[in-house]
C-alpha cells in the first residue's frame, strides 16, 4: 500500500517470510513493525492463532512524520482482516492501541 506524506510517497507493506509489516521510501525500508504468530494458549481471550507485536522502529531521520503509526495501523488492520486477534510486548503498539480503540474487539 502506498501513502503519500509531505508530497513524498511510503510503500507500506507485509513481509511474511520474515514476520513484519515494512515502511519503505524510494525502495528502502526504513521502519518495521516485527510480529511472531503462536497458537493461542489458556490465557488468551481467542482461538486460533494469535499474533503478538515485539518490536517497531523507524530510522530516526524519518522521524516526526506520522511513520510509525501508519505502519502500525496497516500492520493492526491487515492482521485483523486476515482473522487474527493480536498482543504485544511493543510499547508503541501498546500506546497506539490505547488512542485507538476500534481495535479492542482484536486483542487477544
């Protein structure tokens, strides 16, 4: 998916193979949103899989542009569309769902 910021254009978008979501400008990645996929355990309040987001970066010169969320968004929504329910140990994401409750109704 590509967003357009500042009249500069991100390409946002999942990396199965290496288990995050990627921010990229002119074909470079510069922010990731890293996952890990487990099936759900007894204290989890779904079946199935669910995903828990670790860690999110973007390089500091990219900084103070909105990135993060974005990605971070892209990430939540795909993951929900795709039937997950998710958890994370990453203190962005935590804070991110916390400002946008729409995503409630997919924590784990």
């Amino acid at each position: 998916m590509d967003i357009e910021i500042s009249g500069e254009t991100f390409t946002i978008a999942e990396d199965a193979a290496a288990h995050r979501f990627t921010i990229a400008h002119a074909g470079k990645v510069i922010g990731a949103a890293d996952y890990v996929d487990r099936k759900a355990g007894p204290d989890d309040t779904a079946e199935g899989t669910v995903r828990t987001f670790t860690h999110t970066n973007v390089s500091p010169e990219w900084g103070g542009r909105g990135l993060a969320g974005q990605l971070v968004r892209y990430a939540l929504e795909t993951s929900a569309e795709a039937g997950l329910k998710f958890r994370t140990t990453c203190s962005y994401v935590q804070n991110f769902l916390q400002k946008n409750t729409e995503f409630d109704k997919y924590v784990a």
